[in-house]
C-alpha cells in the first residue's frame, strides 16, 4: 500500500517507518528498496482486504488524483471493508484492475461499491489488445463514420468476454498516451457499445470539481445515454418499416397456385 497510519495520520513509506494498517490496524513495515516502489506491507502475513493489489500501473493511476482520494477505506453495514483505490468527492470509487478476477469477485466489488468505475490493465496478456481492436474496426457505426462510440458487433478474446455487458463503466487502458475505452453499461439498449474517450478527458472529469471546467462523469453518461437512446428509437422504426415491406412484397413468401376449376 502506498498510505498507513502513523500516529494516526495516513504517511507514505519512508526508510524506518513503522505504523499500522488502514483497513485491518495491524501493524505495517515501511519497504524503502531500490528495486520496487516504495510501498508499506503487513508486518505478518494476515488477512487483510482479499481485494487488495498494488503494481506501478496501480500507482501510476492513483497519483493522477489527490491523496486524500488515495486508498480510502469503505465500510458496509455488514461490517465489511475494503480499501478503494481512489474515491472521488462526489462519491465514485475507482478501481483499478491489473490482475484475472473471477465472476464472482467482480459481482461482489460491484454490489459493495455502489458507484464504481472500473479500469482495466488491457497489456497484462498478449492478445487482448490485438482482439480488442479487431472488434473496434468491426463494430457498427450508428453514429457516423468517425464517431468515438460504437456499437459491437462480434467480439472474441478473453478480455471482452469478461468485461463487455457488465451494469457499471468499464475503462480499457492499453498504456496509450491519448486513449481510453470505456464499455458502456448494459442496460435495455439494443447493443454493447464502446466510446473512446480522451484519457486526460477521463481524468479531468472525475477529478477536483474545481479543476473540471464544468464537465463531469454524469454529463458524458448522460450524452452517450440519449444518444443512444435515440438510435434506438431510430433503429425500431426503421425495423418496424422494413418489416412491413417484408410482408407486402416478400418474393419468398408461399403463394399458392390459383385454383382450376374443374
Ligand atoms: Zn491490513
């Protein structure tokens, strides 16, 4: 972990550090080394959050928000904890994921926090990323030609099987400078969509109110949402128009043969 308690205060390790655990209160080390960043870790093996992971990726995404947004400890009314990577002032919980989660972790993270981002370490296997844009070229575009959000089409490759249709917000980093790939919940839309987002964008939108310009993570949901919604509507008519004809001028359809009479 990046914070602990010393005398009560949440510190970064520094060499000779001592203090204890935020979420569980045991008692933590300061790990000062050359070869890893500098992190705290329980003094003794023992059950902390089963959730928990840090990499430099981790560390790298944290720093792009304050500190008091840093590792915050999350309670339910049944007592359990966690620690969430990063909580915003107006209430997400980012979460960032490096390493393979099962279904059932994933669902429970979900229910625990009831406003999550998730953003999803897209370099850890080999072909996600290639999959991943093998799906982007082949996906609709219902919104123009050179639109950022699109519709799925086919898709293959493990990282899509398990993150696409999920009921919250979904970020693919594939370590790029400018882009991040949000998979839109699925809710009763016709399609799994993806938006490709500016990752800048992303941060700022999520970040101190005061430094947003007055853009948020709200106003995109909403945008992409009605644009959505309007396709759909759009696609029912033209579904409903194409049926229609269908059935007037089906050149397949059965005709029987007129009757002699006999
Ligand atoms: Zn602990």
């Amino acid at each position: 972990m990046k914070l602990a308690l010393v005398d009560g205060k949440r510190r970064k390790a520094q060499p000779n550090l001592s203090g204890e655990c935020q979420c569980c209160g045991s008692p933590m080390i300061a790990k000062c080394g050359e070869n890893r960043m500098w992190h705290w870790a329980h003094k003794s093996k023992r059950k902390c959050d089963p959730w928990w992971e840090e990499t430099e990726w981790h560390r790298a995404w944290k720093n792009r928000f304050p500190e008091d947004w840093q590792e915050i400890v999350q309670f339910a009314e049944s007592g359990e904890k966690h620690i969430a990577d990063v909580k915003t002032e107006d209430g997400w919980v980012i979460e960032f994921q490096h390493s393979a989660i099962k279904t059932e972790e994933r669902v429970s993270r979900e229910a625990f926090y009831k406003r999550l981002v998730w953003v999803i370490d897209g370099k850890r296997r080999k072909f996600d990323e290639r999959k991943f844009r093998e799906a982007w070229e082949d996906a609709g575009r219902p919104f123009g030609p050179e639109t950022p959000l699109r519709a799925l089409s086919f898709y293959e490759g493990r990282l899509l099987d398990e993150w696409v249709g999920r009921p919250t917000h979904v970020l693919l980093d594939f370590g790029e400078e400018d882009w991040l790939w949000w998979l839109i919940p699925r809710g009763d839309q016709s399609s799994d969509f993806v938006l490709r987002i500016h990752r800048a964008g992303f941060i700022q939108c999520l970040g101190p109110v005061a430094d947003r310009g007055g853009q948020s993570l709200e106003k995109i949901i909403e945008v992409v949402a009605s644009q959505i919604k309007r396709r759909d509507i759009m696609h029912k008519i033209e579904q409903s128009i194409r049926d229609k004809q269908r059935i007037k001028y089906d050149p397949l359809a059965i005709r029987r043969p007129p009757r002699r009479r006999m």
